[in-house]
C-alpha cells in the first residue's frame, strides 16, 4: 500500500467511526514548555488536561512530529527518524480500551480494498501495561489474538504521564511479526528483533498529584480515576508503509527512496539497502542525509530558521550532519538545494505548504550549507597544521586543546576532527578534551547568569522571533541575512 493511502484509510476509518479529521499542526507547538511537536497529542493537550472543552469529543489526525531524542539512531536502526507522520486518533472523555482496542485491530486487519490496512491477522502481536487486565482481557476477548501474543510489561515500557500533575495511565503497544528471516521466535518481544511497534495506544484513566514517580508500581502518586478517560494513539505512517511495503526500513518506503536515490546520486557511492551485518557504513551516511534533508525542510517550512539555540540549533544540527555525511562519502559538491527539490517534489502533493514555501526552504538550507562548508574548509586548514606540527614533535597524540577550539572557535566537529586524525595514524585525547567541554558548560553558565552573553543571544532571539512569531511572511526575512 502506497503512503498516501495508508493516510487516507486511516482518516477515514476514524472518520466513519464519528471522529473529526484535524488538519496537522505546525512542528512549532503553542506549548512553550514543548521544543517541537513530538507526537500527534500536542496540539490537543489542553483538551487532555482539562483546560479547554473540544468542540468534538472524538478526533483523528495525521501530525508531523519531530523527535531530537532520535537523532543518533537515524540510520543505525530500521525505524527511527527525527522527522515522520503520526496517525492518530483521540478520543477526549469519550470512548475508552475497548473501543480504542477494537478499533485498532479492525483498522489494521481489514484488507486494503475495504479501506482498513490489510496487515496479516495473524503476525499481530500486542503489548500492554503489567497490571491492565482490562486491556489484556480486550485484546483476548475483542480480537482473538490468542493470549501468547499478548505481553505484559512494566512501566518503564507501557505506562504513560507527563512527568507532572494530570492525566496518567497505561499504553497498550502494537507490533508486527516480519517473519523468521528477521530473527527466531519465541521470547519477549525485543525493539530491533523480528518485530516491529507501529502503534501506541495510550489509555488516560488515572490522576496523578505529580508529587512521586507515577511511573512506579505501588507509587501513592496516583490520586484516584479520571472521571472521564480518555484515549491518545499514535501510529507511524512510515514504519507503517514499511511493513505494509515489505522493504527492509522506513528509508526504503515509497515516499523515502526518492531521497535516498539522489542522495546516493549526488555522493556516487552506491547503497546496498542491506541491513545489520553485511551493511556498509556507507548506507547510513545515505540514510542520514536522506532523512536529515526530509526534516530540514519541513521545519524550515514551519517556520524554524537555523541559529544557536532552541530550535534553531536542531535545524543548524540537521543540516550539518547531512552536509558532513556526505562530505565523509567524499562528496564537495552542493547537496542542499538538490535534496530540497526533491524532498518538496516527493512529499507536497501530501503536505502542499512544502510547495509554497518552496523558495525560502531551499533557499534557507543551501545558505546554511554554504556556512558550514566554509566552517569545514577552515577547520580543515587549521586542522592540518596541528597534525604536521603534533607529528613534527614526534608525538601521536592530538592536543585536546587543538580538537575543542576547533569546534569552540570554528564550529568544527570533533567526530570529524577525530576521524581525519586517525587516518593519519593520530589519537585525540578524549578525557581531556571533555574536561574541556565541562569547563566551557560552567562558563556559559556563569555567563548566562550575569546577563554577560545577552548580546550576543539577543541576535538569535530576534532572528528567532522574526519566524516564530504569528507575523512570519517568510522569504523576505531571510533578505537581511540576520540570522547567519
Ligand atoms: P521506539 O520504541 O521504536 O523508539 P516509541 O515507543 O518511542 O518507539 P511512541 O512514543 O510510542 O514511540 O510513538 C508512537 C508511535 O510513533 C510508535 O509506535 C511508532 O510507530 C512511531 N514512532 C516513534 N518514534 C519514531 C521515530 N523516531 N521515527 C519514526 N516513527 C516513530
Ligand atoms: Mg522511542
Ligand atoms: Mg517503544
Ligand atoms: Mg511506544
């Protein structure tokens, strides 16, 4: 099944079950706790909370969400990415377990050509809090899995609160079976094993008072019942896409490959598509550029413009480690405004604003590469001369002085730094190097505290406010240059 009609049957499934499609909100939460919108319940959390009454108490979505908690395993595993799109649907004070339970499946085993998603009865398996016979006796009783498919698991796995006062309860999760060519059966269900979680139902029936762990069995923090449960579920169209697609990772869905494709184009290195042993390091630098260009444009198209801090830094991140992956596959060439045109050609006829803000995405991301390459070709200069000279004293061993003002000074990264040093036979000094780190962490404290550095963090704030406010018009804030 294609992505677009994985969306589609998702929507309206819950649609035909009396839920409102909700259009997805900006990657820019209105939460200002939030950094970004990390899953498809943000935009409605007041609702959770009880601070606003929802106009419908039933609701579906597909929300892009983007995740920086992820971004060491974009590429090294088959399903995470910083940027996806969760499917969702919620329900507030409305209908609870038995229907989110029954619904879930029912969506998931109906076949394609009757608008469910067509996944095999018979390879689900499900995972819920250790506690919840409730849903355990759901699942057994509403969808005849039979009762060594369903696990339970303690709280740090399938139990849910915000870390605060509020809404708490248990997670019942949904995974899928790829078959023994991924691994033996048998044995707890394992993340990276044979099978795969593609969806989260999240099942709010208690209150906390926020004052213990919430998370721990037994805890006194939970106060007593919700009055009105409800219902928060997110599902991941890619990992989705990717089973019902039967590829190998989120990288090799439909509306994925295009970008690996080029990117595999634009390096000349080829990709193997393999996974685990027998997988190139090669792959994942692909991967990454291909996921790390997806994410840079849908949040430049948000709004989120690269700086120092905030988001602005994850954008700047993004960006950097795309251009450095292909720089490591030995590519000097521009990659940039290539990889926008694609990402906005591949993925607007699904998400149109992507066309509209066209210009000011590749625009954005190529200036922010153009930076960087300067950054690196610096670095690179500087670099060299502190390796003839560490050589000259007939010393094998970098200064860690060297390694961090490269990447203090000149934004240089230190894998990188590390990297061009061994292939010239040279080690870095780790410890001293994060003794370093450390020290610099206490005097940017120190210096945030006496207002020192509000000068300087003053420019990235007003370049920041220029999007992040409600007046953002978009390519002729980028004109003044502001923000590099
Ligand atoms: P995992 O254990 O694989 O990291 P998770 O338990 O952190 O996933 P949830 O917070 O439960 O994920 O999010 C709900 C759903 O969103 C998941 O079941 C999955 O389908 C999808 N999802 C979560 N994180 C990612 C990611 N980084 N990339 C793609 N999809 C994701
Ligand atoms: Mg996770
Ligand atoms: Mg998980
Ligand atoms: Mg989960």
């Amino acid at each position: 099944m294609r992505s677009q009609q994985i969306r589609t049957n998702f929507l309206e499934f819950f649609k035909a079950r009396d839920h409102r499609v909700r259009p997805s909100a900006s990657l820019i939460p209105q939460d200002p706790t939030l950094l970004l919108t990390v899953a498809g319940m943000v935009p409605f959390k007041p609702y959770f909370l009880g601070e606003a009454t929802p106009e419908h108490k039933r609701v579906t979505s597909v929300q892009k969400v983007a995740r920086t908690n992820d971004i060491e395993n974009v590429g090294r595993t088959t399903r995470h990415l910083t940027f996806f799109e969760m499917l969702g649907n919620f329900s507030f004070g409305d209908y609870f377990k038995r229907e989110a339970i029954a619904w879930a499946w029912e969506l998931s085993t109906t076949p394609a050509d009757k608008g469910g998603l067509g996944f095999d009865p018979e390879r689900i398996w499900a995972t819920v809090y250790e506690d919840d016979d409730e849903a355990f006796g759901f699942w057994r009783d509403e969808t005849g899995i039979p009762e060594q498919r369903i696990q339970r698991r303690d709280a740090k796995d399938n139990f849910w609160s915000t870390g605060g006062s509020g809404p708490c309860g248990p997670c019942t999760e949904i995974f899928y079976d790829r078959g023994p060519e991924h691994g033996a059966e048998g044995g707890p269900i394992v993340d990276e094993s044979r099978f795969l979680e593609f969806w989260n139902l999240v099942l709010m029936q208690f209150e906390t008072d926020g004052t213990g762990n919430p998370e721990m069995k037994g805890s006194d923090a939970i106060v007593g019942p919700l009055p009105a449960p409800s219902i928060d579920t997110g599902s991941g169209l890619e990992r989705v896409a990717m089973l019902l697609q039967d590829v190998p990772t989120v990288f090799d869905t439909d509306e994925f490959k295009p970008m690996v494709d080029l990117a595999v184009d634009l390096t000349g290195v080829g990709y193997t598509g393999r996974f685990g042993e027998g997988s190139p390091e090669s792959d994942t630098w692909i991967r990454v550029i291909a996921e790390h260009a997806r994410a840079t444009a849908f949040l430049i198209s948000d709004g989120v413009l690269p700086s120092n801090e905030g988001r602005g830094y994850v954008l700047r991140r993004l960006v950097r480690r795309a251009v450095n992956s292909a720089r490591k596959l030995g590519t000097d060439a521009s990659i940039m405004t290539p990889m926008m045109e694609q990402v906005i050609d591949t993925m607007s006829p699904a998400w149109p604003d992507l066309k509209t803000q066209a210009q000011l995405i590749t625009k954005i991301a190529q200036a922010e590469e153009d930076t960087f390459s300067k950054t690196l070709s610096t670095g690179l200069v500087k670099l060299g001369d502190a390796m003839d000279a560490t050589k000259e004293r007939g010393d094998t061993t970098l200064d860690a002085e060297t390694a961090f003002t490269l990447h203090d000074t000149y934004g240089f990264p230190v894998d990188l730094t590390i990297e061009i040093a061994e292939e010239q036979g040279l080690t870095l000094d780790r410890d001293a190097f994060a003794e370093h780190m450390e020290a610099q962490r206490h005097r940017a404290r120190a210096a945030t505290k006496s207002g020192r550095d509000a000068a300087a963090t003053d420019v990235y704030k007003r370049a920041a406010g220029a999007v992040e406010g409600v007046d953002f018009t978009g390519y002729d804030h980028f004109e003044g240059d502001s923000w590099i």
